[in-house]
C-alpha cells in the first residue's frame, strides 16, 4: 500500500461507539513508535470545538463538519504527515469527496478510508459516551447516526474492521498489517 | 532566531492592503527554493471559505476565525510545516492567545509575529480588493478594518515590515535575513 512516509490521511468511519477513536490511537501510537515523527489523530469531537463550534446536526452541517476536518488532514497529509482522522462522517458522498480532493493533486492512495464496521447494537451495548442511553430515554435532542438518522457504509473502503470479532490488538494488528510498506 | 526547519508559524498581521498575502507568497517561494519542502501559506481569505464560512466580521467572529486558523497552523508547525499565515487579524489579545498555545509544548519561538505595518492612506490607495473605494462610496455593509473597525498593532513583534518604505524584494530580504538561523 501507500508509503505512509510520505503522508497519508486514514479516515476512520463509523457509528458512535464503534471504537474509531480507540484505534486512530492506538495506531498512532504504533506508528510513533514505529519511528514515524509526524503523526496527528484528528477527532471529530475535537475538532467541533476548535473548527466547527456552532455546527448541528443536519446533513449540510453534518457534511460542513466533515469537509473542514477533510481541509485540515488534506493539508498535513501533503507535508508528510500520517493523519488520523475519527469522525463518523455518515454520508458516502462527502467522503468521497475528500478522497477526490486528496487525489487531485495527483497523489492516489493518500487518503485510506477504514471502515470501522461495527454494527449497531454493540455500539448501542458500549455506548461509550451515553448517546444510545440518552436515545432511548428521549433525553437526546439531537439526531443520533444509526439509530435515527443514516449512515451509509461505505462501498469499498481501503480496510474493514470488524471490532465485535476482535481485540483492540488484534484490530490494531490488522490494520497495521494492511498499511504497512 | 528560531531553526525553521523544526516548524514554525511566521504570523503576518496588518491592515487590509498592507501586504501580508503578497509577502508570506514571496516568503514561501524563498523558503521553497532554499530547500525548506515543507512550507504552508494559509490565507485568511481562503481559510474563510473552508474553515470559517459563515462567521461574520463582529470582533467575537473575527477573533474566532483568527483562532481556527491559528489552531490548524499549530498542528503544521509542530509536525515540521512553516506556515505563513496572512491573516488581518486585528485584536491584540487573540494573537497574543495564539503565541502562548503555540509556545505551551516548551517550544519557544515557534510563533513569529510579522507586522506588515503600512499606513493605513498607503493601504486605502492600493485597495488590492476595492474594500477600501466600497467603504468611502458607502457600497460596503461590514466593517473594514484601520477604517471604522479597530486595529491594534503588535507591541513587540518579532519583525515590522514598512512596505511603504521599500520594495517587496527589500522586503522579503528583510524577513529572510531576519529568520535564517
């Protein structure tokens, strides 16, 4: 696959929950210990307070939210920088627009999309940050992926993870085994 | 001063016209050609359209939009990345905000302050954008900055840049020799 050397952006995408965050770290780490020096993990959450404060949770400002961070990992990836990004991006067109966007510049294989394919009811059983609970009571406003607004999988992401099968490790493992030179 | 090949962020601040743009270009193309292969120019125009759409020109969306981009240029610089930032941005505290996050990793000199300090009667002639024109004939709604809507220029800037007192090659000369190790 890609020479990560010369930077990359693996997009990790997914329901809530379903462990993107854990693996972009997890593999940063390894990646950092590995000797690579320019390594970035870009979460969504993060990412809403420092880009995207005042975005909801439309589709426009859902996909709004997506292309920032998209910019962002676009511009570090091209100075060699491998960039982690989780962010359940649920919509199939925005992130294939990144991956174009990438790509123009005549780089193919620069953006790695993972899909983090865990299916919705272990996320809802994790449930990590209390989202499904919120759901179910009806104390969450706000629309939540997968349970009542779309996520559409993607149709041939660069690697599939399939986290209810697997540890941590072994994930990380997989993923370390696909992307390495 | 600081070893730019370690990163850095070299923050043009000044008035609309005042030349930022044309010199963190001119700057860039310098760095380019003298080997540096990780060089970024973030303009604030452009970072409106991709981080920042939306946010108006109030001091509260103003410093906002200074924030996004300072953050994204943080993660350039500490991944190895110059980047040249041309941004208006006209409040002293925000940048001074900026300075203290970049230099919090125990990183020092790492935010290099730039004051494009032309005049504001030398900026109004050039009106690169005809904000300037749009402002007298009453054409432009929002605020223009050095006109009706303050600028606080930097009390210690690393350099200050008369472009009105010299030609933009004396000028991207100055910052060169003002920033080789």
């Amino acid at each position: 696959m890609t020479d990560l050397h010369q930077g990359a952006t693996l997009w990790f995408t997914g329901l809530p929950s379903a462990g993107k965050t854990t693996l972009a770290h997890a593999l940063g780490k390894r990646l950092t210990e590995a000797g690579y020096d320019r390594v970035e993990v870009l979460d969504g959450d993060v990412a809403r307070e420092h880009l995207t404060k005042g975005l909801g949770f439309t589709r426009e400002d859902r996909d709004e939210n997506v292309r920032r961070i998209g910019w962002v990992a676009e511009i570090l990836s091209r100075n060699g920088v491998v960039v982690l990004c989780s962010v359940i991006s649920p919509y199939r067109a925005v992130r294939d627009e990144l991956r174009a966007r990438h790509e123009s510049e005549g780089r193919r294989g620069r953006f790695i999309e993972i899909y983090v394919a865990t299916p919705v009811e272990v996320c809802a059983e994790r449930d990590v940050k209390g989202l499904y609970a919120r759901k179910t009571s009806g104390d969450l406003a706000t629309p939540l992926t997968g349970i009542d607004d779309p996520y559409e999988p993607p149709l041939a992401a660069e690697i599939t993870v399939p986290t209810h099968q697997q540890t941590i490790d072994e994930s990380v493992e997989q993923l370390w085994q696909a992307l390495r030179p």
